[in-house]
C-alpha cells in the first residue's frame, strides 16, 4: 500500500455508511451472479457434447467437465492473490477474463475441431466457477459475524436463475452460431462469453466501493496494516489451527465432493433404466433448485442457530440423500429425483455454513488466502469425485457409490456431532 492510499484511505472511509455499502455489495454481486452464472449454466450444458463430437468418441467427454473443474480449482490461488494485494474488484474482473478468454478458445477449438485446444479453454473456461465461488466470500466482507451467513446465501442464491436459465439457452445459442457460419455447439460458448464479459464490465464499474478494501479501511486494525501474504500451505495451515475452521474446511470438502460424485452419474442410472431426457432433465432441475432454491434460509439459520448445527443437519441431509438415491432402481425417477434434492440441499448447508465457517476462523488479513486454499481443495477433491464415480458405478453399480460417498461423508457427520455436542458453549457459530 502506497503512502499516499494510506493517507487517503481513513477519510474516505469515516464518510461510508458501512451498512449501506454492504447493501449495495450483495445487490452488486448478486447481479453479476446472474450474468455470470447464465453464461456458466450455458457452457457446462454443452461441453461434454461439443467434447464428444471433436473427439469423436464418448470417452472423452467428462473429460472436458473435469479439466473445467480442476482449472476452477487452480485459479482460485492467483484469483485470491489479487484480491488480498488489489481488492475484490480487480480479482473478479481477472477471473471472468479468463473465462472470456477459455470461452473464444473453445470456440476456436470447435472451428478447427481440435480436442486438444478445447482443453486448456476448458481449464480457463473454468474461471468462471472461480468468480462465482470467490463473489460469495467477497458478500461477507463488510458483514457483521451475525450476519455473514445471509450474505453469503444471497448470492448463492443468485446463481439459481443461471443454473436454470443457462441450459434453456443451448437452442438459441445453436442457431446464432449457424447463422454466423460457426459449429452448432459453438454457440453456447460464443454466448458465454459475452455474458461472462458483461459480468466483469458490471462488476468492474458497480462494484465501488471494493468491499474488501473498505473493511480493512474500517477494521480494528486501522488502514495501512500490512497485510497477510500466505503460501497455500501456510493457508491451510491457519483454517487448520481452530476447531471451527477444520469444521469449515472440511464441511465443504466433504458436501461438494459427495454431491458432484453422485450427481454425474446419476443421469447414466436413470438412462440404464429407459428414462427419457425430459425426465432426466427433471430429475437434475430438482438437484439444481435443492441446491440454490433454499439458500437463503440455510444462511438464516447459520447465522440464527449457529454454523456447526447447520453443517451437522447438512451431513445428516447428505446421508439421507445417499440412502435413498442409492437404493433406487433406474427406473424410479420419482426416489431418484427425491434423493437428488435432498443431495442438493445437504450440498448447501454444508457449502453455505462451512463457507461462513472458515470466514470467522481466520483473522481479516489472512481471509482471501483462506479463502481461496479452502476453493482449492474443495474443486480438486471433487475433480477426483467426479473421475472416481464413473470406474465404480462400472465396476459396482450406482448403489456401491452411494455407499462409497457415505464413507467419505462419515468423519465430517462425526467432527460436526462433536462440536455441537461437546463445544455447544463457544458463541453462536
């Protein structure tokens, strides 16, 4: 921070209305959520089939989902690098150009029919989770402790009307790509990118004052304090160091890797029984509004009964999900379908409340660096969900890795009973 910011800083500050800037921050990120989010929904609909018809084969075609995933993984550091050394704003912005960027080389990809180029704009495509997951982090800035969990669920919430809106957008998408003489399937990702575009112009002139720089204008420390540079280990390490934040961490580890290892598969189960993509698409639009659609509550009661109860009924919520999804056959939508909402709304109380978790559990300079450690592991241990799903549904059926997901969700249902049985006396998280 340069002397003159330092100096500058204190007096702009005194003359915020910090709750009026928090108030315009949700209102902000929740809109760019929405570009964002639309523009996301799109490409993720179409990129195993654009995958499939480069490559010319369908084993191929998770891949490019998994290179999106693991590349919103890894950009999660350098994102969270920028935002604690510039602020939110610049961070934001960076991801979504990366996106725009994966976006114009996927459809470069599809021209020359290249499954090799489609790859690493996939990996930047991905950039474009980066920016939605970090918004969430960036609403809790200038929230008080009591009310952190709202603001983060209100822009989860936000990214419902992308996940839905998104995919019904793929036809259209389809038949602007051919009038303009590109690939079918180019079109989606054209279209991303200009709504991935408009996000980072949006964020970029409406996100002011930065969230993160006010708060730390703001904060007990003063302006000027030297800030945090931490190392991905070191990161960890400071999550690590509570009680509440291995909670946290491992809330939404645990939750994200669960809920996209059955998720993927579950549209091949439902298709070894016959069903039809209506009913697929039903089936996966009941996820989706478990997911996103509750959000808002789950961050009310984070906040009105405490994180560790929310993440305890999250893991119980999963481990339902799991009983019931596993032991459907392929031809019971209605359970499936049943199961998969539940599997989405145990993935929000987890994501929402461990999310909030770690927030609170590290100090206000080493929050971006937690931040994006926690974004980090979360996305690479659900790459290797998602990866791991497929061998074992084909080697033992979709039951098995139901049963498989309960194990791995079995040590956080057993930290979040422990916290709030033992520690039921720690203030309200």
């Amino acid at each position: 921070m340069s002397e003159r910011q330092q100096h500058v800083r204190p007096a702009a500050v005194a003359g915020l209305d910090k709750a009026l800037v928090q108030r315009r921050t949700v209102r902000v990120l929740s809109a760019s959520q929405v570009l964002g989010g639309v523009g996301i929904g799109i490409g993720i609909a179409v990129g195993g089939l654009l995958a499939e018809q480069i490559a010319g084969t369908e084993a191929v075609a998770g891949l490019a989902q998994t290179v999106a995933v693991v590349g919103s993984a890894l950009i999660a550091v350098p994102v969270s690098r920028i935002m604690s050394r510039s602020g939110r704003r610049p961070g934001l912005v960076a991801a979504y150009a990366l996106a725009v960027l994966g976006c114009v080389i996927v459809v470069a990809a599809a021209v020359v029919s290249s499954f090799v180029l489609m790859l690493p704009g996939m990996f930047l495509f991905g950039a474009g989770t980066t920016a939605g997951l970090q918004a969430r982090f960036a609403a809790t800035d200038l929230a008080t402790a009591a009310q952190r969990g709202r603001a983060l669920s209100m822009v989860v919430w936000a990214t419902t009307v992308g996940a839905v809106l998104g995919p019904n957008l793929s036809g259209p998408a389809g038949d602007l790509a051919t009038v303009l003489g590109l690939p079918l399937l180019a079109g989606p990702f054209l279209v991303a990118a200009v709504l991935l575009a408009a996000a980072a112009l949006f964020v970029s002139v409406m996100l002011r004052p930065d969230p993160l720089l006010t708060a730390r204008g703001a904060g007990p420390d003063g302006p000027g304090t030297p800030q945090a540079r931490l190392t991905i280990r070191q990161s960890l390490t400071a999550v690590r160091s509570t009680a509440d934040g291995r909670l946290g961490l491992l809330a939404v580890v645990s939750s994200h890797a669960v809920m996209v290892g059955v998720m993927v598969l579950t549209p091949v189960h439902l298709g070894h029984g016959g069903a039809e993509l209506e009913v697929i698409g039903l089936v996966i639009s009941l996820h989706i509004a478990g997911m996103y659609a509750l959000s808002p509550l789950v961050g009310w009661l984070a906040d009105r009964i405490g994180r560790r109860r929310v993440i305890l009924m999250g893991a119980g919520i999963l481990a339902l999900a799991l009983l019931i999804a596993g032991t459907a056959p392929p031809q019971a939508a209605g359970q499936l379908g049943a199961g998969l909402f539940l599997l989405g709304l145990g993935w929000s109380c987890g994501l929402i409340a461990g999310s909030t978790l770690v927030t609170d559990s590290v100090s206000a300079s080493e929050r971006p660096f937690a931040q994006g450690a926690t974004d980090l592991v979360m996305g690479l241990c659900a790459g290797l969900a998602g990866a791991a799903a497929g061998p074992i549904v084909g080697w033992a059926g979709y039951g098995a890795l139901n049963l498989a997901a309960g194990a791995l969700l079995a040590p956080l249902l057993v930290l979040a009973l422990v916290a709030v049985l033992v520690s039921p006396a720690r203030g309200r998280p």
